[in-house]
C-alpha cells in the first residue's frame, strides 16, 4: 500500500517524548543467496546499490520529519544481505544523516559482517562510528560451510576475527547455526574449541526455520534431524556455553557479562523500533508498519515523497499484549508480569493467570513475584509453551 508519511503520523498517538528507540537499517546485496536464507536479499548490482544508497537517505529524512521528538535513537543495527558490502564511507554518511534527522545518544552500532571483509574495510567501519560486529560465520566445519553454500573457510572466519581485533573492536558476535543435517560431534568439538579460541563477547546460536521457503528443505529432508537430536544438540552447546563463561540472555543468545546485544533487546523487550529498506520493520507505541519486500518499488515510492508499505496496523491494546509476552518470554530474565498488568489495566487478565497457574504446575513456567519466565530447560518447546499461554 502506498502511504504519506503525514499518515503515519496521524495513527501515533503518544504522549510521551523521546522514547528509547533502535534504527535498523536493511542493506538486501549479497555476493550469492545462501540456501537456508529467508530474508529479503540477493546479488545486487551496483546501480542497485547506489539507488538504495540515495533511497534510504531520503527515507531518513521522510520518517524523521513525523517522528520528530518522539524518539530518540539508541542503538543501530546494519543488516541484510551483506551490509558490510558497504563502503566506509558510506556508513558515516548513514549515521550522520541519523544524527541529523533524529536525537540520538547512540551507544551501540552494529554491522553485520562476513569473513570476506578486509582489514583495510574493517578499520574504515571503526572509523565510521561501527562499534560491535556481528560475524556470520556459521560454523567451524569446513565440511558444513561447504554443505551450506558459503564462500569462506574456517581459516577465513580465524583471520578475519584476528583482523577485527587489530582494527580495534572490543565486542564481537559470533552466528552459528546449530541442528543440521549431518552435524556430529566433531562439528559441535570443532565449533566449541572456535569459539573458545576467537573469544567472542557474544555467540548467537540458531536452528533453522521456515524451511519450506528455502532451497535448503531439500537436504533436511534426506537426512532429517529428530527432534530428540535437537534437543541433545541445544543442550549440549547451553552446558558448553556456560562452561566456557557465557550466559544464555535470549533463547538463541549468549554473552559475556555486560555483552547482552543492546539493539536486539529493543525487540525482545517491546521497545520501538524503526526500519529502514526494502522490508524492514518498525514498532512505534501501538503502531506497526512494515516497507515492501522489493527495492525498485520500494524506492520509487521513498523518491517521491511516499511510502510503500507490505503491512501498516494499528495494534489492539490484547494483541499488543500478545507480542510483548511472545517476544519478553524469549528472554531467560522473562517479564515483569505486575508491570505489564498496570499498562494494560483495561484488559481481563483471568484467562492468562489460570494458562499460569497450570503451565507452572507443569514447569513450563516459573512466577517468582511478579518476574514471569520460562526456564531455561525449557526454551527448545518455547514456541509450544507461547501458544499455550497466548491462544
């Protein structure tokens, strides 16, 4: 749908200023589309890129102009794609246009990253303002990394790690994908003893989803994964993790103390949230708009003064409890349940104290005071336990 920005504004009704907000910025080029990917992406050339470029700064200043006082931008987060296919250059031009557009007290900026980027680019991220990186490297199996489609080795993930540390970045994340076909226990080893060498301040940990969508559903199903190897699986890398001196945040999420990624805490704790690029998502009070998945119409619409949008919804104060629990309860540190029941004082809350009350007598749930929470032992049936509670 095509909409004016003056729309947008019109729907926000918020009394407050100067909410604590991310930005998110979705960059969709890639050197090649990897299997297993359901993002928004694929090999640009470069006159696409030069159109997101002049796209996504109009886009700032569009956006700016009816959020103008009611955020204020924390946190940054480069994804894609390949962000940091990006130049240097063009990064402080991205955050310059932020800081001009919008109040920011910026505390982390984050680029996505793959084990191609050089020393040389990387130290020009350092420059720009980039503060903490985010390194896919996926796994430290040669044998794996073949299997799923990427173009670097494991001595590549090594260097290029080495290479972050000599520019000077002092928090890092490191993406594993975990729960594959054919994944044994010298891939979990060899994935243990990368992580205890490289150090990462922080190690995401995924299972892959929404199969169905991706080329990759082919090999999953010729050498599926049972669920009790699943479990296994996440379990052992949840004691390894914490032997190694991580502690598991999020459901996917460990970090060395005071690592906790700040921008992805703005999801899970419902707080706003504003996207920019072809498919990115934003959150804003009780308000949900989403940019079309597709860069030429996406651009030609932010060019002429509009935007071009796949969703734009006004949330129901019991969806927009849904979502706050659904993306609070991924969190090991859960939510405050007293809290949440004083900001939505309108609503009946008998229903969800009962689901409570029996989940936690089947410990799929823990009440202690007003801090609910799923345990941690808990987390691989989450979505079940979700569904239960909230449907």
């Amino acid at each position: 749908m095509i909409l004016s920005p003056g729309q947008l504004k019109a729907k926000l009704k918020i009394k407050e200023k100067n909410l604590k907000a991310g930005a998110y910025f979705h960059y969709p080029f890639c050197l090649k589309k990897c299997p297993y990917c359901h993002f928004y992406s694929y090999p640009g050339q470069e006159e696409d890129h030069l159109l997101w470029l002049a796209a996504i700064q109009r886009e700032i200043n569009l956006v700016a102009e009816q959020l103008s006082g009611l955020v204020e931008i924390e946190t940054v987060y480069f994804g894609g794609g390949t962000p940091s296919s990006l130049r240097p250059e063009e990064i402080e031009v991205l955050l310059s246009s932020l800081s001009k557009n919008f109040n920011c007290d910026l505390k982390e900026i984050t680029l996505e990253f793959n084990p191609e980027t050089s020393s040389q680019k990387l130290l020009g991220f350092k420059q720009a303002g980039v503060n903490r990186l985010s390194l896919g490297a996926q796994s430290f199996s040669d044998w794996m990394l073949k299997s799923l489609g990427r173009l670097h080795s494991v001595d590549d993930i090594f260097e290029t790690i080495n290479q972050a540390r000599k520019a000077g970045f002092t928090n890092l994340n490191l993406d594993l994908m975990i729960g594959l076909p054919g994944e044994d226990t010298p891939v979990f080893e060899g994935n243990m003893k990368g992580i205890e060498i490289t150090r990462p301040e922080q190690v995401a940990v995924y299972m892959l989803e929404e199969l169905d969508e991706v080329p990759f559903k082919k090999a999953w199903e010729e050498n599926p994964v049972s669920e009790e190897e699943l479990a296994e699986t996440y379990e052992n890398y949840q004691t390894a993790l914490g032997r190694l001196g991580y502690e598991q945040y999020e459901i996917s999420n460990y970090s060395r103390q005071g690592y906790a990624c700040r921008h992805n805490l703005k999801y899970w704790e419902y707080k706003p949230v504003i996207g920019f690029g072809p498919s990115a998502a934003s959150h804003l009070a009780f308000l949900r708009w989403q940019n079309i998945p597709d860069l030429k119409p996406w651009s030609k619409a932010i060019l002429e003064g509009q935007m071009n949008l796949s969703e734009y919804l006004v949330l129901s104060q019991e969806t927009a409890l849904k979502e706050k629990l659904m993306s609070g309860l991924r969190l090991a540190a859960g939510v405050d349940w007293g809290l949440i029941k004083e900001e939505y004082a309108g609503l009946d809350f008998s229903s969800y104290e009962e689901k409570i009350t029996e989940l936690a007598a089947n410990g799929c749930l823990e009440l202690a005071g007003s801090r609910l929470r799923i345990p941690s032992s808990q987390f691989l049936v989450a979505n079940s336990i979700l569904s239960e509670l909230l449907f």
